[in-house]
C-alpha cells in the first residue's frame, strides 16, 4: 500500500512541483517524504479516480505549493514526483488537469519530461 501510495504521488507531485515552480523562494531543499505525505490523498485519483480530485487530495497539493518555496526546494519536489511516477500508470487526463481542478495556478504543462532543472 505505501508503495502504491508513493507511485501515485509522483503523478500529481509533477503538477504540484510545478506550482511550486510559481511559489516565493526559501533556503533548505523539501524532502521527498514531505512531497508523498501531502500527494498521498491523491494517488488512488490519479490512478482511478475521474472527475474532480477529493478535497483532501486538493489540499495536500496546495499544502505542497506552498512547502515548495524556494527552487530548489521545487525542483527537489519535482525530482521526487517525477521519480515516483514512474512506477504507477496515472490517467494523465487527470494530472494534466488537477492544478486546475483544485483552484492552482501553474506556469507550465504537467508532463513525465518535464525538466526540473528548470
């Protein structure tokens, strides 16, 4: 179960990271357990879920967004996400469209190559 939980967190982790990407700077990188704690609730959504993303889904993204304030604490989040997903088979439909869903605003398009050096 926490290694399903963890694969799906990386599909919504790349939509989060990339709000992140829009969030004000900070010093220390964010761990990669802080990026799965707050994507959890969105693993089995990304993977089955359709429609809107629950609550607690949306409010672990936002609780990401703003964690993830400086860039290398985005781009830590990215890399994390981004290594995360490729272990689960997310709908991308509903990565591409979670930002959105949950009210986030991101500068970027959400997708498995993204570059989080960037």
């Amino acid at each position: 179960m926490a290694s399903t939980s963890r694969m799906g967190i990386p599909v919504l982790g790349c939509v989060l990271i990339l709000l992140l990407i829009a969030a004000p700077a900070s010093n220390a990188a964010i761990s990669c357990s802080a990026v799965i704690k707050d994507l959890r609730p969105c693993v089995n959504y990304l993977v089955k879920g359709s429609g809107k993303p629950p609550a607690a889904c949306c409010a672990g993204a936002s609780a990401l967004a703003s964690a993830a304030s400086s860039s290398s604490d985005k781009k830590a989040a990215c890399e994390c996400i981004k290594s995360a997903s490729k272990n689960m088979k997310p709908k991308s439909e509903l990565a591409q469209a979670l930002p959105a869903n949950c009210g986030i605003s991101l500068p970027v398009t959400i997708s498995p190559n993204v570059d989080c050096s960037k």
